[in-house]
C-alpha cells in the first residue's frame, strides 16, 4: 500500500514537472524555417513610452541583394493581435525573393489612434536607416496587412508626405512613404461602419476616444479614404463579399477614389469570402499579393 503510494507521488510529481514545461515549449515552438531562409525575431525597432516595440524579420540566405522589402501589419481591431501571426507569410515572402518583416504596435484603448499610425510609420523609417545592414532596397518598401492591418498598411499608403503622422520617434531623417500596397479586408471610411459592421460599435470607440457623435472628427482623419491624393501609393484591395465585420463596400469606395485620383489601384472581389480568408481563397489572395508586389517591387 504504501510503496504504490509512494510512486503514485513520485509519477505526479513528475506530471507536474512535466507539465510546467508545456507552456514554455509551446513559446519556443515557431513556424518551420527552410534552409534558404535566414529569419530572426524579437528585434526591437522603436520605443515609444517605454513599450520597446519589436518586429520579425525573414529574409533570402544567398544573393547579394538590394532585395525589396515587404511590411506586414497585423488585424486585431486595433486592441488584439500579434505580429508572429505572419511570420509564416514572411517566410514564404522572403522564398520568394523578399526582405519581409511584421511588425508589433501600440493598441487601444491605452494608445489611441494616431499611435499605431505613428509606430507604422517609424517602422518604415526603420528598414530605410537599417537598408544596408538587411540588404534592402530602400526605394523598394510594399506594405500589407489585414482588418485593423490593412487600415494601417493604407494609411501608409495615402499619407507618405504628411508628416504631421511621423511621430516623435526614430530616425526622423528617412523618409515614411511606400511604394505600394496590399490591403486586405481595412477599412476605409470610419463614418459608414456603423451599422455595417458587427463590433464597429464596440471597437471604433476605443481607437478614437469616441463614437461618431462625440468623436465624429476624428473618424474622419483615420478614415484612409479621406486622404486620399494623387500622391497616393499604387493599391492592391482583397476583399470578400460576405465580409461582417468590414463591408465589401469599403473597398470599393477606396478603389474608385483612387483611381479618381490618377493613381493605380485594383480591386480582388472573392465571392462569398468572409472576414478571414479559408480554403481556396486563402491561395487566391496570396497569389494575387505575390503577383501585385512583383509587378511594383522587382525590378
């Protein structure tokens, strides 16, 4: 009796130990890096109010370079998300010729907007001042992202010579503009997501500090379609028709504006696609992307 007491303790102590070590496992475990890769995490780019904000960073092992670079930015409504969620794409991206890096920001409710526009930017600047450390192009710089992202990734992209959304952080000496855009699924008008949206309500005044009726200002500068110039970056819209959280509509204004505007811009409609691609749309997107940014970024 006693001794199968004794190892029944002796095995649940091993259990405990065995599970404690779970979670850090989990931690260590990263998406599968090919050979032809070289991919590094963790680096920090910018360190507004002490939130020492970091980015991922894949790129081709062999080649000399200047390779283009490609930015991701991730969706999460402005609040949530991580930016290891494109690590993988960044992989591949960096298989296909790319310097790709995806990048964390400040989120609301704490850090409002324009703080994920500031940090966005500075990042930008970053691989401009670190172009011959990672063997960049630094005239070569696409940009994408998805939901919250690829608002992020377009206001970047129609406000590359309003330096009012700079910020006060690093290297203020290089320059913030893109060179094209993919947006997937962003909104572009902040004014026409109530009601359109199923957690607009909930998420829009968090970033903004207010709903449209004491905020209304404000949705208006964070709406990328407002800025909107013939200065604009060429823009690749991805976009689902049965999008609930940001209606196909958005794209679509965004695209007609643009090209208004004299600029480059297309629309990739999926057909009954939802907020958050699967199965065959997912392969349909990223060729697409691949595609786009090849066209603006390879020279």
């Amino acid at each position: 009796m006693h001794s199968s007491h004794a190892r029944l303790m002796r095995w649940l102590a091993v259990l405990a130990v065995l599970t404690a070590c779970l979670p850090a496992a989990r931690a260590q475990k990263g998406p599968a890096v090919p050979d032809d890769v070289i991919f590094e995490t963790g680096i920090e780019y910018a360190n507004p109010d002490g939130q020492h904000l970091q980015l991922d960073l894949a790129r081709p092992k062999s080649g000399a370079g200047p390779f283009p670079a490609i930015v991701c930015i991730h969706g999460g409504g402005f609040r949530a998300g991580k930016r290891d969620g494109y690590d993988a794409q960044c992989i591949r991206l960096a298989q296909h010729g790319y310097v790709a890096l995806t990048v964390s920001y400040r989120l609301a409710p704490k850090y409002q907007f324009p703080a994920a526009v500031n940090d966005t930017k500075e990042a930008i600047r970053w691989v401009r001042a670190n172009a011959a450390k990672y063997h960049v192009d630094p005239e070569r710089i696409g940009v994408t992202g998805g939901s919250a992202g690829g608002h992020l990734a377009q206001f970047l992209a129609v406000t590359g010579d309003v330096k009012e959304f700079d910020g006060t952080g690093g290297n203020l000496d290089q320059s913030s503009k893109i060179a094209c855009v993919v947006n997937v699924y962003g909104p572009s008008d902040f004014t026409k997501s109530y009601g359109k949206s199923v957690d607009a309500a909930e998420v829009l005044p968090l970033f903004l500090g207010g709903n449209l009726e004491t905020a209304r200002r404000l949705h208006l500068r964070a709406s990328p379609l407002y800025w909107v110039t013939p200065n604009a970056a060429p823009t690749l819209c991805i976009h689902g028709t049965d999008d609930k959280y940001v209606a196909h509509e958005q794209a679509v204004w965004l695209v007609d504006k643009l090209k208004a505007a004299g600029v480059e811009a297309d629309l990739l409609t999926l057909n009954g696609a939802g907020h958050g691609f699967k199965g065959k749309d997912v392969e349909t997107a990223e060729k697409a992307m691949i595609e786009f940014f090849d066209k603006h970024l390879k020279k």
